[in-house]
C-alpha cells in the first residue's frame, strides 16, 4: 500500500511535467530541435540517479533510495519554474534532469516489490506496483491545464503552475515513503535470506553488476530488452506533443492523447504480470517487440489523424509495459538478493542512457526530416531486437 501510495502520488508530478516540457521548450528556445532536448532531459537525470538510488538502497534500505530520488525531482520542479519565469530554457533542461528523478523513484519503486515476492510471482508483484500509477499519471497530463491557470492566478508566468503543481506532488511521495516504508522491504528480505550485515552495501558498485552479469545470460537478455523497450517508447513520446502542438491541437488534446498512452503503459500491467509468470518471461517480451512495432507503423504514417496517433501511442504504452515488467521479473529473479541493487541500479541506468540517446535522435530526425521517419526507425529497431531474442532464446533451449 504504501508503495502503491507513493506510485500514485509520484506519478502525478511525473505525468504534469511530462504533458508540457517538450512544448515549454519549443516556445522558448523556437526550435523544434531543441525541444527534444526536454524528453532527453528528464531521461538523463533518471539515468544520472539511477546508481545513486541503488547505491542508497544497496547501504541504507528501499526507503533511502527512494527518499532521493523524489528529493532530487522536487528540487528540479523549484528550478523549473524559476527558469520559466526567466524565459531561459537551458536552465529549464538544467531543472528537467532532477525532474528525472521522479521517473527514477517510480521505476525503482517496483523493484522493491520483488524483494519479498514468493518464487514465481515476481512479475505479478511488480505489476501491481506499476499498475499504481495508473491514477497519477493518466490524470496528470489532465491537469496541466487547470493547473495553469491556478499558477497564473497565483503570480506564476504561463506554463509553470503545471511544474510548481508537481514539486507538490512530488512533496507527497517522499512524505509517505520516509514516514509509510516500515519496515524496509529490502532491509527484511536480507534478514530472511541470512545476508550477514557485513556484505549488506559493501558490493553495491559498477563493477559487481557487471560481473554478475557476465555469469547470468538471461539477466543480460532482459537488461537489452528492457533497455529497447524504453528507448523506443521515449523516442516517440518525447516528439508526439511537438507534433500535435504543430498540428494545431490544444493542450486539452495533447493532455489526452498522453493520458491514453499512459494508460497503455499502466492499466494493463498486472495482466501483463500474470501472464509473464504463467507463459514466462521470453514470450511476454516478444509480444512487447511485436506491440511497439505496430505502433511505430502506426505513428509514422498517421500524418494529421489525431485518432492514429492516439491509437499508436496507447499501443506503445501497452508494449513498453510487456518489456519492463517481464524484463524487470526476469531480472530480479536471476541475481542473488545482496547482488540485486547493483544490478537493478545499471539496469535503469543503461535503460535510461538509451532513452535519451533516443530523444536525442528522435528530436534530430523530426526536425531535420520528418515524424514519419521517427516512426521508421524505431520500427526497424524493435524488429531486429525481437528477432535477436527469439534466436537468442532458441538456442538456449529454454
């Protein structure tokens, strides 16, 4: 309950700053470019915090892991408004990097779930944690608008009421973490497990992931899944308020259309969980590859048809949920307890590094060709990910 308190409250602040930072950015700088530097922002912060978060958790338990990272986005939310208010975008991507910290928090979250998971329910576990943010981040993006409009009642320049709304929400989420986390799930699960105190933080690095890793193939499997699952989805996200924003449409419509996507990404995740413990992980993953290609063809030849590309947008949510929550069981379940932060932290590091260097990409191809390629691209990338696994997944023979 109490992670589930903090997913939903958290997921607000992440969904608000979300509907509006890649438009913020367009307006101040005037660069459709530029503007996918916002998505490659929020990423690159959660990818920067990752290991700290781990590191946290690895020494001082779930709570503390968790406590930084919404620390870490509260502070970003304060810095996002100031630079809003100075109409100076580097510094707004400057604030958008702690803004990551949310995503971070939320993504790390689920891992906490695991930790005290009976053997075969770890899929099942997490889902439901990530099922959490259903309520926070498909009623955040809707509430960019009033939430405007309070600011600006308030003093606030246009388009920072949104980010001062989600400091509070994220406000909140540490608030219940620190005073709700009792006792720590991770702290628990190594007593159970007979960790002895001596090893609990003492490997939490780079290098013990790494060397974990090498030794287990399917978390490997996992972490380049997941990774592809996350840098697709970003990819097209990031650029899809752009693009409807130079359609025409309202914030009214772009707060819509992310909702739905969220709600792919979320609603469906403990469907998505019981069927990645009852088929087992491999299968869920490829449905995921096969979601994201539909709707990347989707995305890429919708042109002006708001209706596609809310379809498509739902469909990349509802494959971005088979990779994390398959991929995520896949990899808690293959590392030993004391070795698991390590290993989850690199996991949402390399997952997040990929996602903005996707941003990154994506906002060079909109803007230097088209949204239509964007959609191209991710598809020939989902597709080659897809059928490396299911060669990969052949000859292991299991």
């Amino acid at each position: 309950m109490v992670l589930s308190g903090a997913q939903i409250v958290g997921g607000v602040g992440v969904a608000v700053g979300l509907a509006l930072s890649s438009v913020v950015v367009d307006e101040l700088s005037g660069s459709t470019v530029i503007s996918g530097f916002a998505g490659t922002a929020t990423v690159l912060g959660a990818a920067l915090l990752a290991l700290p978060i781990a590191k946290a958790a690895g020494r001082g338990g779930r709570r503390a892991g968790l406590a930084l990272a919404y620390l870490a986005a509260l502070l970003g939310c304060a810095i996002s408004v100031a630079a809003i208010g100075m109409g100076n975008w580097p510094l707004l991507l400057a604030g958008l990097v702690l803004v990551g910290g949310g995503s971070a928090g939320n993504l790390a979250a689920r891992y906490s779930a695991t930790d005290l998971s009976p053997p075969g329910h770890a899929a099942r576990h997490l889902s439901l944690v990530v099922w959490a943010a259903t309520i926070g981040s498909v009623a955040g993006p809707n509430l960019a608008e009033p939430a405007d409009r309070i600011g600006m009642d308030a003093g606030l320049v246009e388009k920072a009421g949104p980010f001062a709304f989600a400091a509070l929400a994220f406000a909140g989420a540490l608030l219940i973490v620190l005073a709700g986390l009792r006792p720590d799930p991770l702290k628990l699960a190594r007593e159970l497990d007979g960790t002895p105190p001596t090893a609990r933080g003492r490997t939490r690095t780079v290098r013990t992931a790494w060397l974990t890793l090498r030794t287990t193939p399917m978390a490997r499997s996992a972490l380049v899944m997941i990774a592809v699952s996350h840098t697709a989805m970003v990819s097209i996200m990031s650029m899809t308020p752009v693009k409807l924003h130079h359609d025409g449409s309202t914030l009214d419509v772009i707060g819509i259309v992310i909702s739905l996507h969220i709600a792919g990404m979320y609603v469906m995740s403990p469907v998505v969980g019981w069927l990645a413990d009852k088929a087992g992980r491999v299968p869920v993953l490829l449905l995921g590859m096969a979601l994201l290609l539909g709707a990347a063809i989707l995305a890429g030849t919708a042109d002006h048809r708001v209706w596609q590309v809310t379809v498509a947008l739902f469909l990349l949510g509802l494959g971005w949920s088979c990779g994390l929550v398959a991929g995520s069981a896949l990899v808690s379940e293959s590392v030993a307890i004391e070795e698991r932060p390590a290993v989850q932290g690199l996991s949402d590091l390399l997952m997040n590094v990929c996602g903005a260097t996707g941003t990154i990409i994506a906002g060079a191809i909109v803007g230097g060709l088209s949204y239509g390629v964007l959609g191209l691209v991710v598809g020939v990338m989902v597709t080659a990910a897809g059928l490396w696994l299911a060669a990969t997944w052949r000859r292991s023979g299991t």
